[in-house]
C-alpha cells in the first residue's frame, strides 16, 4: 500500500512556480501554462534569429555592364550613299537628302557627277560574273549621279535601313525604296554595306577631295 501512494506522488505534476499560499490542484496547472508558453515563444524567436543569421542575403543592386554593341552604336562612321540616275531623272534626290538630314546624320560630301564607264565597273566588281552586269554598267553611266557622304553614330546600318531591300517590293514602307521604286533595275539609290567598303567607296568616288570636314551647329541636340 506505501508503494502505490508513492508511486501517485511521484506520478503528480511538479510546478516551479512559487506559491504563496495553499491552493487548489488545478491552480497550480494554470500556473505552468505561461511557463510552457514562454519556452515555446523563446524557441521560435531563437530559430528565427539563426535562420536569419544563416539565410545569405540578396542583394537589390544591380550591377551595370555595358555591352560591346551598346558601345558600338556611338561610334561615329561615314558611308558612301549615291543617288542613281533613275532617281535624279525622277527629281528625288531633295527627298533623299532630306530623309538622311531628318535623321540627324551629318553631310561631309555632296556632288553631281556623271560616271564614267570603268569607275562604275570597278564600283560593281564583286558583280561582275552576274549576267545582268553588263545592263548594271550601262544603266549607272546613262546619266548623272549624285555622290554624297553621310557621318553619324552606326550610319552605316541605319543608312541601308532608310533605303531598304534592294528589291523595292520587299522594303518596308517607310524606306526610301518602299516608298519611291517598284523595280528592282531601277532601285533609286546605292548605299554601302559595311564601314570599310564605305572608306573604299568613299575613296573611290572621291579620292582625295570633296569630303569637307565641318561641325554642326546642331550636333549638340543630336548627340551627348
């Protein structure tokens, strides 16, 4: 009989809590409750604290990188862009300038000139294998054409966008060849392809004169 009252004293709750007077069983379990809590309420802001500690932070900032093309499109280059003698019969060429001016490119060469046959077989070299060759010759020098070199940031690219496919039903509309040819014999205008066939065509067309090196007023408002 001792045994087994031992045991259920043994089996009671143990409160911590002080106590001032006797009371009741049950005040004593109400007691405990604040302690458990307690403890509860300091284990999560402990594992909140190192899981903050151990999270790698992320950072917001990003940092800048400039891109090699991004660079590029600022480098100031010069093209070769001539306007064919269907295009100075057809008095376009104040249309086609003036594109190439609203754009805000710089005009450093400008001449009215009639080609001779073998400047303009050296000029379509690369075609010279095509059997509608010989037609491309005879329809450059059958009138005046008008030579001009353009200078401005990525001119080059933004020079053949202006002027369109070589195809005039293919141009968008919007381009010079969308909108003022239909043929792809009589295409208006020539533009280079490239900035070192630009310098050779430049070159070529003008050699060593005609190219005026001059600043504009308004290059302040175009470029940065």
């Amino acid at each position: 009989m001792a045994s087994f009252v031992a045991s259920q004293i043994a089996c009671r709750p143990v409160c911590t809590a002080p106590q001032q007077n006797k009371a009741p069983r049950a005040t004593g379990m109400v007691a405990c409750a604040p302690l458990s809590a307690k403890f509860t309420l300091s284990n999560e802001v402990s594992l909140r604290s190192q899981s903050t500690k151990t999270a790698p932070k992320t950072s917001t900032h990003r940092q800048a990188t400039v891109k090699p093309q991004a660079m590029a499109r600022f480098e100031t280059e010069k093209t070769y862009v001539m306007v064919k003698p269907d295009g100075v019969q057809r008095g376009l060429v104040g249309n086609i300038i003036s594109r190439f001016e609203t754009k805000g490119f710089h005009l450093k060469g400008l001449k009215l000139f009639q080609c001779p046959k073998e400047l303009a077989e050296t000029h379509y070299g690369d075609l010279s294998e095509k059997p509608f060759f010989p037609d491309l010759v005879d329809y450059i020098v059958s009138g005046p054409v008008v030579c001009m070199v353009w200078e401005g940031p990525g001119v080059v690219k933004s020079a053949r966008k202006l002027i369109g496919a070589t195809n005039p039903l293919e141009s968008e509309p919007g381009t010079i060849r969308g909108d003022l040819a239909i043929e792809v014999g009589r295409n208006v205008v020539h533009g280079s392809d490239s900035v070192e066939n630009g310098e050779k065509e430049i070159g070529l067309w003008f050699g060593d004169e005609g190219v005026i090196e001059w600043e504009q007023a308004m290059s302040p408002w175009l470029r940065e």
